[in-house]
C-alpha cells in the first residue's frame, strides 16, 4: 500500500461544511493550536476564556493568547477565497501580536536557533516571492 493510499482524503467537505465543522469545534482547536504556544490550560479552562469568564491562577498572556487565536480562527472562517500569503500575514499578526514587534511580516532579519552545545541553526532570509510559490505548490498538491 503507497503512502498516498494509506494516507488518502477521506473526507470531501465543501467550504460550508469545513466552516460548520471548525465552529463546531473551535475551543478544541484553539486548545491545540494554545499547546504549541505553551499555554497549559486544560479544554474547560480554555472554554471558560473564551466564554469570557476569567480562570483563577491564569496569566494574562496566556489568557491574550487564546483570544487572538480565536480572533485568527474566527478571521479565517470569514475568508470567502483560498489561502493566500496576505492573509497568513493577516493571520499572524493577530496570533502573534503580543509576542513580536514585527507580527504580520516576514522575516527580514537574520534569526538562529540553538540547537545545544554552542551550535546554532541559522535560517536563511525569506524570499516573499519563493513563499508565495511554495504556498501554492503546497495548495495544489
């Protein structure tokens, strides 16, 4: 069995049900994508703050965090058109705009990472015209 036959789209939503399906389960998608900005709040907490009811014992940025992913979330549920660069700029400057001075832009200066024992990873520039074609190759793939 290939890769692409066991990994295959067994779903084919139409934009309406993709929009019914991420209402439906916007807390828990929020919750998920709050895991990898490293807010620890459990599902009923994450409920509760985006219900707008304040949790005892939660920071402020974490509370921040999870209002602007819905305000992303709830942005791209508007959208009527494909993804574009534009709007994951548009995206990221709400999921983001607490965190950086420079939230809804690509990245124009030199950045690295430390990967232990004094080595870095230095990630080269980016190219807007090179990322607005991987974002294509991507969406017709």
């Amino acid at each position: 069995m290939t890769k692409e036959q066991l990994y295959s789209n067994q779903y084919q939503f139409t934009p309406a049900e993709n929009r019914r399906f991420t209402r439906a389960n916007l807390t828990k998608l929020v919750y998920t994508n709050a895991r990898f900005e490293g807010v620890k709040l459990t599902l009923a907490q994450t409920q509760t703050v985006l219900d707008g009811v304040s949790v005892a014992g939660v920071p402020v940025s974490d509370i921040l965090t999870l209002v602007n992913l819905k305000r992303a979330w709830l942005v791209a549920l508007d959208q009527k058109g494909p993804l574009t660069l534009e709007l994951e700029k548009q995206l990221n400057k709400l999921v983001a705009a607490e965190d950086t001075a420079f939230a809804g832009e690509l990245r124009q200066r030199q950045g690295g990472v430390s990967l232990g024992g004094g080595e870095i990873f230095a990630q080269p520039l980016i190219d807007k015209q090179q990322e607005a074609l991987f974002l294509q190759q991507i969406l017709t793939n």
